[in-house]
C-alpha cells in the first residue's frame, strides 16, 4: 500500500487535532491544463491546492499542521 500526504489550507485555527482521522470530499474543474482535482476536508475545514493525480481513498489521518500569519496548513497521511 502507498501512501501520500497531501497539504491543506486552513483558516480558523482549532478545527481539527493532528491524529484525527478525516474525510475528504472531491471536486474536479476542466481547465487549460486538463482536469484538475481539488479535495476539501469535510466539512468546509480546510482545502487542498489543484493537482493533477485523482486519489484512491477520500479519508486520511492528520499529520502536521503548523500556523503561518493569516492560515494555517494542515499535512493530511492518504493510504492509498
């Protein structure tokens, strides 16, 4: 089994824990480049930048999440 981390932007600070388990939602936009997937902690907590690789399984574990000025980005472990 792989695994990836994949990071996302959050902006209120609180809302999840590092060791939570999460679920993801998936949405796809059509753009220049191709389909692009965007993912969403479920609900509304945190999102992910676009990518290209659609992945395999929409749960995750939080890993990491380290505080900027105005956000904070959280680093989510997928089993895929």
């Amino acid at each position: 089994m792989m695994t990836r981390e994949m990071e996302f932007r959050m902006e209120r600070a609180g809302l999840i824990q590092v060791g939570d388990q999460v679920r993801l939602k998936e949405d796809a936009a059509n753009t220049m480049a191709g389909v692009m997937y965007y993912y969403t902690i479920r609900d509304a907590i945190a999102m992910s930048n676009n990518t290209k690789k659609k992945l395999n399984s929409l749960e995750g574990v939080v890993t990491k999440i380290e505080a900027s000025e105005s956000y904070w980005t959280v680093t989510v472990k997928i089993d895929e």
